[in-house]
C-alpha cells in the first residue's frame, strides 16, 4: 500500500510539472518576434512615373465645308505643305454663274442710282425714288458677297505648315463635311499629355523638367510643363499635365513614360508596414512592449517606403517584421531595430 500511494504522488506531481511546461511553452510561442524602426524625418528621394501620350504641335482632320465633287485635289501622301497652299476644290460652277449674273444686276443698279442721283439734283424725282434705288445696290453687293463666301468654302487650303497624312479620297469624289479627305500635322515640335494622380498635384508646376522614354528606346528625352488642366477630375482624380518635348523625335500618337523626380522631407517607413484597411491605413506602435494600432494618413509612397502625414511621431518604435500575427496588445519580442 505504500509504495501505492508513493507511485501515485510520483506520477501526480510528473504531470503537473508537464502541464506547467506546456503552458511556459504556450507562453512563450504567443510572443512575437518583431523588427522595429524609429520614426524620424528625414529626407527621401521621390521619383514618380506616369503614362502619357505624344501630341503633334498642331493638327487638324481636313473636311469640306460643303457638299460637292471634287474638281481638284492636291495631297500627296506625307507631303510638307506651306500655310495657304491650295489643297482641295469642289464644283463650284453654279456659284460662279450665280456670281456673274449679280455683277450684271449690280452693273445695272449703279447706273440707275446714279442717274436718279442726278435727277435728284435738279428735283426730277422725289427722295424716296432715289432711295430705293440706292438700297438696291447695297442689297446686291450683300448678296455678291454672300456668294463669294460660298465660293471661298468650296476650296481647301492649309491652316499651318506641316506635313500632310494619307489621302482617303481621289479627285472626283463626292465629299460632305462628314468626309475625311487628310490629315495635316506640325511634326518638328512634339507635346506630352499625362495625368498625375492628385497626392502629387503639388509637385507639378508649370516649368518644371520632367523627363520622357518611349517604349522603343531607354533613352531619356527632357520636356518642358507648359500647362497644368486648373482643376482636378473628379472622376478620376487626376490632374491633367501637358509638357513640350525640348529636344529629340518622338512621332506624334506613341506611348511614353513620364517621369519627374522631387525630394521631399518627412516621416517615412517601410511600405510592408503600413495595413491597408477599408477606412483608414494602420500601422503597428510598441508601447510599454505590448502593440498598439495606430491609425495613419499616408502621403507618396515610392517603391520601397511610404510618407506618413499624421498618426506617428518622430521617436516612435514602428513595426516592420511580423504585422500579420501581430494581435492588439499583445506582447512583443524585439528581435532588430533597423536603420
């Protein structure tokens, strides 16, 4: 019986001790082992890339102003033209017998009015006589100059210098001012349209250098801002941009990467640190070794690190390592503080 009862006690106090090694154990594997780093400001370079899209300097789709076949029709397909030079005719023949026929009645009205005007002189005829013939003539060179207009819409010229498209249209056609007959386009000078997102509205003045690279080539172009769209969309809250090209080709319609680098000063962290939330962006704070959530306004966010605008102080120890099993106040193992 005794060494009953000795076994017993054995064996009772072999399994409390085991059950207070599982539960230091236990312990042990809920503290998490994190890397901090020290918020503090300072200095970090910021480099943004954007997409855009090369404009030429001008360009213009070439339509008729009216309807009609074409008598003539000069674009050669990608051929420089100079400003005025004559482009496309339309039939214009029943303008010009409409024409003629006016000078004809015009020839006949002034030589009434001025033989009324004479009359008038030595009181042949009464006022309102002479009147009505002198609104005559002006009521017919109106209408002369009604129809010049109309002939002047019958012809094409170019707007600008530049560089004529392909010809969609062969001479004889019959064209409406739906009809696209060519394009002509300022190609020495290039322009860049892009969006900046608004967080990094402030960064864009007009000005500015930012630097262009097409897909084709590693090369980096410089251009100039020369205007900035003065409200943002309110659709997609970007900012539009425009910048001309200083040097180099880049033909009008490609695609290119626009960027321009700025340095800034302010709180910066790891990006992996930041927990994107549905409301807010939170990031994790040890205080007193327990861990805190802390919720943050985020400003530019490059590659590597994002800028914290409000949320963290400088001094305050910022979790990096761990977030995902990190739970609210729970207790934490300092492993590194990194730089």
């Amino acid at each position: 019986m005794r060494y009953l009862i000795i076994i017993f006690i054995l064996t009772l106090t072999l399994l409390i001790s085991c059950k207070n090694k599982i539960k230091m154990q236990a312990k042990e594997k809920s503290v998490v082992a994190v890397d901090l780093v020290i918020a503090r400001n300072q200095n970090f370079p910021n480099s943004i890339e954007v997409n855009g899209t090369v404009l030429s300097e001008e360009m213009v789709e070439l339509h008729p102003e009216v309807s009609g076949r074409l008598t003539y029709l000069n674009i050669p397909d990608g051929a420089k033209v100079k400003e005025g030079t004559i482009l496309a005719k339309i039939n214009d023949a029943d303008l010009q017998a409409q024409l003629e026929q006016l000078k004809a009645q015009l020839d006949l009205a002034l030589k009434t009015e001025q033989r009324l005007k004479k009359l008038l002189l030595v009181n042949g005829i009464n006022q309102a006589d002479y009147d009505a013939a002198s609104n005559q003539v002006i009521t017919i060179q109106a209408s002369i100059k009604l129809i010049n207009a109309q002939i002047d819409k019958t012809v094409i010229r170019a707007p600008f210098s530049g560089e004529l498209g392909l010809r969609l249209v062969s001479n004889g056609s019959f064209v409406t001012p739906q009809t696209l007959i060519g394009t002509l386009q300022v190609m020495d000078k290039v322009k860049i349209d892009f969006t900046v997102p608004e967080t990094y509205a402030n960064l864009v003045n007009i000005g500015n250098t930012v630097y262009v690279e097409t897909t084709e080539s590693d090369v980096k172009e410089l251009a100039k801002i020369i205007a900035v769209e003065p409200q943002i969309s309110t659709v997609t809250r970007n900012l539009k941009v425009r910048a001309r090209l200083n040097s180099g080709v880049i033909t009008p319609g490609a695609f290119v990467k626009v960027m321009f680098n700025d340095e800034g000063k302010g709180i910066v962290i790891p990006s992996n640190a930041v927990i994107p939330d549905a409301y807010s962006n939170q990031v994790i704070i040890v205080k007193n070794g327990k861990a805190k959530f802390q919720n943050v306004e985020t400003g530019i966010r490059t590659a590597d690190v994002i800028e914290i605008l409000k949320g963290i102080s400088p001094g305050d120890s910022v979790v990096v390592s761990g977030v995902l099993f990190v739970r609210p106040n729970a207790k934490l193992k300092i492993k590194k503080v990194k730089k």
